[in-house]
C-alpha cells in the first residue's frame, strides 16, 4: 500500500474521553449511566455543531470527525453513513504509554467501524525514556504494519512533552513557551526519524503547532524522507491552546507544502460546552459558536495558503450564520 495523502484535511476532534468527562463534569471513571448518557449528548451535539459548518460552506470532501468509540458510537456510524471523513483512536485513553485501547482485539475494532483513518495519540520525547520509546515503538509497528497490510490509513499524534531537564535549559517550568520555541521543534524531528527507523510509517503526522514555518518545513523534510514516503502529509493539532495561538500554528504551517491541515478539538468546542452544560448557553447558541470557530480555522488556513505557496487546499465559500 502506497504511503501518504492526496487531500487537504480539516478534521474536528472529540476523542478525548477521560479529559472529557473530567473537563466538563469534573467526573472520573467509573461512570453513572447517566453522566454516560450526558457525555454522549455532548459528542452529539459537537457533530451537529460541525454538520451546521459543512452545510455553511465548510468543504465537504476534506472536512473530517475524530470521535471515539466508547462515548461517540453513535456519531461515528452517522458520520460514516452521511459521507464524512471519519478518523477514530486506537490508543486507551489518558495513558502516558501507548496501550491499545481494546488489547489484542484492536483489529476487530477497527473492522466494525470502518474509519477512514485509525489515529493512535503518542507521548514520545527522544531526550526522555529510551526503554518507553522502544516499548512504544514495538507497538506502534505492529499496528503500522496491519494497517497498512489491510489498506488503511494510519493517522499519528504526536505529543513531545518535556522532560524536566529540558525545561529547565529553558528557565524552569513557568516558560514551556520557550521550550515550544527553542527546543521540541528539533525533538519532533528526532521522534520522527526514530519512529521511522522503527518500522512506524503513518500516511498522515498530527503535528503540535510550530511558530515558524521554516521549523514545519523541516517536519515535513523528514515525515518525507526516503522516496516511499513522498507523499507523506502533516496537520496541525490544536493542544487546547488558545484560538489566536492556534491561528499562529496555522498560519506558520499553511504555506509549507507537505501540511494540508488540521485536527482541532478544544480550541473549537471546549469554552462553548462549558456554557451548555452549566446552563449559561443554549444548544443552538452552542452548535452555532462550535461551527463558527471551525469555520474560521479553515479560513484563515486557506487564506494563509493562498498569501504564501500554497498548499493542495480547495476554495471554500462560507455564509455567514443568520
């Protein structure tokens, strides 16, 4: 199976699951059935939230859900059943080692769903624990090699958090912006080259926002290395940051050829869910803010593109909300 994809993405994430339920209820497992049933609701009303985008102009052929089995089934089987791109999580939750989520029967799970993409999130920091990144890494080639045996597409998630050492080269921990700056930009290159060397070959890397496009530059440089991996792509993810930081992200990665998009959670539908739960917004106030902060991230993406070298990004016309 070829490497690689050929469209641009923009993908609306709500896979998290154990920060999910903690964030917006302050609950931890196990769950009541009816804190499941509020989860639920929640994951449903984020789709509506982006169904209301496509139907404003969001592109329909490039514009994708990550949403997760154990509160999100139903989603997943209506996004699939409309058309979407559908992107769904390997990885058990909140682990800060690599385990698939349902053990060895992780392939029966992908079989049921049929997503477009199996994305797995991974914590990996060359300078941290080498015997962790190998554990890591035989796992993660194992699930490489199936995927891409049973014609799938592998969708990775890369997180490089620092070590303490790390921050502290930086003046402590009360400065991880200048460890975003100076140094992970470097590390996420080394987990690149080493996951490759390891037999980990994803067709799409979901890359922490980097401030410069020269530092996207040189992530793409290396996702690309080696000509099976040519048409190897990057997105940005959002990391629950702010949404002006995130637009920085975007706009440093839109001009490089090799990232065609997003995968964004948080920094869309965190604030707005707050509100919905607690009260203070109503559901279509709620739907209506989700699909606004989406579609502005695909603008301000594609308007980005299109100022510097452009990526393979489509047009997009977007009305406004009434």
């Amino acid at each position: 199976m070829k490497l690689g994809y050929a469209k641009p993405l923009y993908v609306m994430a709500f896979d998290h699951r154990a920060s999910f339920s903690k964030d917006l209820f302050g609950a931890t497992a196990p769950l009541s059935p009816e804190l499941k049933a509020k989860v639920g609701d929640t994951k449903d009303l984020i789709f509506e939230g982006f169904e209301r985008a496509v139907a404003r102009g969001a592109p329909r052929s490039s514009a994708g859900v990550l949403v997760d089995e154990q509160f999100g089934s139903a989603v997943a089987r209506k996004a699939k059943q409309a058309g979407y791109l559908l992107a769904m999580p390997v990885e058990r939750s909140g682990q800060d080692e690599f385990q698939f989520e349902y053990g060895d029967d992780f392939a029966e799970h992908i079989e049921a769903f049929d997503p477009d993409f199996s994305k797995v999130l991974v914590r990996y920091n060359p300078g941290g624990d080498r015997e962790l990144n190998l554990r890591q890494t035989r796992k993660l080639a194992l699930l490489s090699n199936w995927l891409h045996a049973h014609g799938r597409k592998f969708l990775f998630e890369l997180l490089v958090p620092a070590t303490p050492g790390q921050l502290e080269r930086c003046g402590g921990p009360e400065d991880e912006d200048r460890y975003d700056r100076e140094i992970r930009p470097a590390l996420v290159v080394q987990a690149l080259r080493e996951l490759q060397e390891g037999a980990v070959e994803p067709d799409i890397w979901k890359i922490e926002g980097l401030e410069t496009s020269a530092d996207c530059a040189r992530v793409v440089e290396q996702a690309r290395s080696g000509a099976a991996r040519n048409e190897v792509v990057c997105i940005v993810l959002g990391r629950g940051a702010r949404f002006e930081r995130v637009l920085k992200w975007l706009a440093a990665a839109a001009v490089v050829q090799g990232f065609v998009g997003f995968a964004v959670g948080r920094t869309e539908w965190l604030e707005a869910l707050k509100g919905y739960v607690s009260g203070e917004r109503s559901r279509e106030e709620t739907i209506a803010n989700i699909a606004d902060r989406y579609l502005r991230m695909i603008r301000a993406y594609l308007e980005d593109a299109r100022a510097g070298t452009p990526t393979d990004a489509s047009a997009i016309a977007v009305t406004e909300a009434p």
